[in-house]
C-alpha cells in the first residue's frame, strides 16, 4: 500500500526553469512543504497557483546568502530535509555555491538534470572559443546563449569573420550585459523565448529578418533546446550547441521528476 509522505517534511527547490513548477507541484502532491527561490518576478509567475511555504524572489548572491537562508530555515522550522537543485545546466556559479554550503553544513543536496538531448546535425563544442576553429567569414550568426558570456561569444564571432546577432532575455541584468557588447541596435532581440514545443515563431522571424545562416545556442535539453533544433532543420541553418557543463561526481543526481521523488 502506498502511504503519503509526512506532511511536516519541508525541501528547498531552486529553479526558474521550466522545470520548476511542474516538479514542485509533484512533491506538494506526495505531501511535501515546498520553499522556492528564482532570481526573477517572471520566473515566480509558474508558481503562482501552488500552495508553497514561501517563495523567495531574487539573485543568491553568494555563499553567504544560501548560508542565511539554511541558517533561518533551522531556526523557524528544524530546517530543510532536502535541497533541491533544478536550476538552469549553465547556472554553474550558484550550483557550486549550493555544494560548499551543504557539504558545510552536512545539508543533503540532490542536483536535478534534465537529460542532454542529442542532434545529429548539430555542431558540439565545449565552448565559444571553439567557435574560432571553423570558417565563418561572412555567416550571419546568432547568439542565444544568455547574457553571461555573451560578450566573449559576440568578440569569436567578429574574430572568425562573421556578423553577430544577439538574442536576450528581457532582464535588467541580461539588457545590461548586452548593451556593453558594441552590438549594433537592429543586430540585438530583447524577447523572452517560447516556451512550448509547437511555438518558435519568434525565433523563427528572427531568422528569417535577419537572413542568420547560423546560430550558437546551449546544450541545456527541454523546451529552448529543440526549438532551435526545429528551427534549423526547417530553415536549413547551421547550428553550434555549447556543451553543457559536467557535474560533481559527489552530488546527488536525478534526471526525471520520478526519480527525484523515488530518491528522497
């Protein structure tokens, strides 16, 4: 017989992704309390309908914030039974974060990832560096691979001869970090990406404006992923997927909502 989960277990899950809402809604319904952090009011809006603990908007800026957090957490409620870790695959500085501070104070921490999807037709570097090794004199690349690395990304693309394009996402953080890359305006797209595997019109008439013959994107998996898979394969455009970043052989994974619950 199944028997529902104790009612008083409380867990931290971290994700603005599009992962987030539909695995914190899983744990609510085996009887889990559920506190959430994403760093935007845009992200909190999945959450909206579900009857959380609390949910916390805005950057973690450090170690020194997750520290206060666990550190309250104990004081008001004997603490968090599991940490949860569903943020973005390329959200590397906020995941080693969480790994200090857990193995600091004995916190079990579980790193949910979702697969890494394969394709065939696509280009698989480790990093935009990489992007110096091929000839692109002359290609129209576009960049949508966030805002953090964007400018390093934007100066390969100029150094192998192409023109870049830039697609952000309407962040202050991610508007800012764009205007510093010398782009020319009609070469840059503020616009959040589609989130449902039929859509992509956006991207797709960004494309097609622009006359892009390439785009640099992330090996992130999920919905962004194979947008910019369809996206290629229909309109014949070459594309460069940056590897996603490996994970600590010490943390605790899972690479499916089930086997997420099944581990706690």
């Amino acid at each position: 017989m199944h028997m529902r989960r104790n009612c008083h277990r409380h867990l931290w899950l971290l994700s603005g992704t599009g992962d987030g809402a539909p695995l914190a809604d899983a744990l609510i319904h085996r009887g889990w309390k559920v506190s959430v952090s994403v760093v935007s009011s845009q992200a909190s809006l999945k959450y909206c309908h579900l009857p959380l603990e609390s949910l916390w908007v805005g950057a973690l800026s450090g170690v020194e914030d997750i520290q206060v957090v666990l550190e309250n957490a104990r004081l008001l409620h004997d603490g968090f039974e599991w940490i949860i870790d569903a943020t973005h695959p390329f959200a590397e500085i906020i995941s080693s974060n969480l790994k200090i501070v857990c193995n600091e104070l004995d916190q079990p921490l579980m790193r949910f990832d979702r697969c890494a999807e394969t394709f065939s037709e696509a280009f698989l570097i480790k990093s935009h560096l990489d992007l110096l090794n091929f000839d692109l004199a002359g290609k129209k690349i576009l960049f949508a691979i966030g805002s953090r690395v964007l400018s390093e990304a934007l100066d390969c693309g100029r150094r192998s001869g192409a023109i870049v394009f830039a697609r952000v996402m309407p962040t202050v953080e991610g508007i800012r970090k764009a205007l510093c890359c010398h782009l020319p305006s009609e070469h840059l797209a503020v616009v959040t990406p589609s989130r449902s595997n039929s859509l992509g019109q956006i991207e797709e008439a960004l494309c097609r404006q622009w006359g892009i013959t390439t785009v640099v994107a992330r090996q992130s998996g999920g919905v962004t992923q194979k947008l910019w898979q369809n996206i290629a394969r229909k309109n014949e455009i070459d594309l460069f997927l940056i590897a996603r970043p490996g994970l600590a052989d010490d943390v605790c994974v899972a690479n499916s909502y089930q086997e997420l619950i099944d581990k706690l």
